[in-house]
C-alpha cells in the first residue's frame, strides 16, 4: 500500500475560505473538496498539455505540407476527439462517485 502525501497548507482570506466552505456538498469536507480541485486541474493541465503538442505537431506537418486536410476533415476530427473526451469525462466522473461512494 502505497502511503499518502501532504501538500503544503495553503493560506487564503478569510472570505475566500467562507466562499468555498458555502459551496460544500453534503458531507464533503474542505480537505476532500481541496483533494478533489487539485485532481481536476491536474487532469486539465495534462490534456492541455497533450493538446498542445498535438497542435505543433499538427503545425510541424503542415509548414512539411505532409498531410493538409480539407476543413470538412478538420471539423470531424474535432468532433472525435470532442466525444472521446467527452467519454473520459463521464468515465473519471463514474469512477470517482464509485470511489467517494465505495
């Protein structure tokens, strides 16, 4: 079992620590809900990260003019990708409420 580890404590106004506080669900403590904030924008910033190295590598092809595409063939292969990551959001949100629950 792998042991946990401890993010450094944070200090914020007094009013951002209510507005945060106001918005906690049932149950949910503000360690939970900070765990949970920290998770996702992690995730978010490793699929902006991802995006953008597909995006120059999309570039890098493109000034080789190697695999131009017409907008048509553009616009559907963002629309994939568009419903793949809507699929993972609905995975990773499964898979957290059968952990919050479990």
């Amino acid at each position: 079992m792998t042991r946990s580890a401890t993010l450094p404590p944070i200090r914020v106004a007094p009013e951002t620590k209510a507005s945060v506080e106001a918005v906690l669900r049932e149950g949910e403590s503000l360690t939970q809900f900070i765990e949970s904030a920290v998770r996702r924008e992690a995730e978010f910033r490793a699929e902006q990260d991802a995006a953008v190295a597909r995006a120059k590598k999309a570039l890098r092809s493109a000034d080789k003019g190697v695999g131009l595409m017409t907008a048509e063939d553009f616009l559907a292969g963002m629309a994939q990708r568009a419903k793949a990551a809507q699929q993972r959001i609905r995975e990773a949100a499964t898979a957290r409420k059968k952990r919050a629950t479990g």
